[in-house]
C-alpha cells in the first residue's frame, strides 16, 4: 500500500512539474501571441494566456475558477484516499489531480492560465500539458467505469 501511494504521489508531482517546466519554458522563449512549430504541420507552440476555460469561455472570472478548483480538488483529494488500495483507479486520478493542480499555479500565480499547444489541422483551443493530463485521466476514468459489470 505504501509503494502504491508513494508512486501516486510521485507521478503527481513528476506531472506538475513537467508541466510548469514546459509553461516557464515557453514563456521565456515564445512571445506572447507568438506562434513556432513542433510537430511540422501538426502542432506549434503557441503562447497564450488564458483568463478562461476552453475557447476562453467564463474570461476573467478569477474567483469562479478558484472556487470550481478548490471544490474539485478536495473531492479528487477524497477520491485517492479512498481508492488508494486499487491502482486501476488510482493512476488516472493521478493525472486528473497533477492537471488540477497544473493550472491551478498558474490561476494563483499569473490570474491566467498558459496554454501552448496549438493543434495545426484542426480549429481546436490551445493547451497545455496540464489540459492534456486532466482529459486523458477522465477519459480513462469513464472508460473504466463503462467496462464495469456492476
């Protein structure tokens, strides 16, 4: 059980750096607005500052977003604890907490959120790792509990 919550934790905090070393990263490097290429013609790198949601929805409401964050993160924090014996659970709750947390910084620290990943064939919002975290563990989440017999 140790090792198990031990590994959780370390992916949790291994997710939140990275992801702030790739936000610190393209900040200094990238200006604001700014576009340059990743992928060839498939992602750039794009600085953006997001005071928003996707597609900059609910812009500039801080105090709503701390309030949503706070409230998710205590029920995600409740939901470790309590499924911190089943590791199938356990490891997307990980990514859905350091995606949390990821942004979260950013909110606090910056009223913004930096977003960079800028997908080149198709009309879709900019986002970071963090984004990329939480979607990627409520999809494997609802994957899990759709494949549940009871």
């Amino acid at each position: 059980l140790v090792v198990l919550v031990l590994g959780a934790l370390l992916l949790t905090v291994i997710l939140i750096v990275a992801d702030q070393l790739v936000k610190h990263w393209v900040v200094a490097h990238i200006a604001l607005g700014a576009s340059q290429p990743f992928l060839g013609n498939l992602v750039a790198l794009t600085n953006l500052h997001n005071d928003g949601a996707a597609w900059s929805i609910l812009a500039g409401q801080q105090w709503l977003f701390t309030v949503i964050t706070v409230v998710a993160l205590l029920a995600e924090l409740f939901f470790a604890w309590r499924w911190r014996r089943q590791p199938r659970l356990l490891a997307p709750l990980c990514l859905i907490i350091a995606g949390t947390i990821g942004n979260f910084i950013d909110r606090l620290q910056n009223g913004y959120v930096v977003d960079m990943f800028e997908l080149l064939f198709i009309n879709f919002p900019v986002f970071n790792l963090a984004d990329c975290c939480f979607t990627v563990g409520v999809l494997w989440l609802l994957v899990i509990v759709v494949r549940e017999e009871d």
